[in-house]
C-alpha cells in the first residue's frame, strides 16, 4: 500500500513537473512574442513621429510659399524698372555722345 501510494505520489510529482516545465517553455514563447509586438509597436510609434514631423515641415514650407511668391513678384518687378531705367540712361548717354561729337566735328 505504501509502495503504491509513493509511486502514485511520484508519478503526479513528475506529472505536475512536466506540467511546469511545458508552462515555462510557454510563459517563454509568450516573453517572447510581447518583446516582438513591443518592439513593432516602438517601430511604429517612430515611423508615426516621423511622418508627422515631416508633414509639420510641408505645413511649414507652404505657409512660406505665398510669401516667397510676394517676394519673387516685388524682385520682378524691381529688375523690370532697373532695366527701364537702365534703358533710359543708355539713350541719354548715346544721346550725350552723339551732341559731343557733333560739338566736336
């Protein structure tokens, strides 16, 4: 009776032990597969942070758009008066010229 009840005690021990170790392999999957998803989630979160930076960098840029175009169109409209202006003072000069060398001749 005695023998009987060990070698059923000792059969649910190695039972109860191999329970434990297949939990362990399991409880290890399981570390395993959260550090992954964990570390897609951090991957995502960065790639989200990056996506939104950039997109705050274009908000930025297209607010500068309408003041650079004001820009470009004042700058435009200076080089055509400079080159108006340029062009009078070529006429003046020739006619200058032509008066010095009719003085002259």
């Amino acid at each position: 009776q005695a023998q009987e009840d060990t070698s059923s005690i000792r059969a649910k021990y190695e039972d109860l032990l191999r329970e434990m170790q297949s939990m362990k392999a399991k409880e290890s999957i399981l570390e395993r597969q959260i550090s992954e998803k964990t570390q897609r989630m951090e991957d995502l979160l960065e790639v989200r942070n990056q996506q939104r930076h950039e997109q705050q960098e274009r908000a930025t840029a297209a607010t500068k758009v309408p003041g650079l175009q004001n820009e470009i169109t004042h700058k435009t409209a200076q080089i055509h008066e400079l080159s108006t202006r340029e062009a009078m003072l070529m006429n003046e000069l020739q006619k200058t010229q032509t008066q010095r060398d009719e003085m002259d001749g």
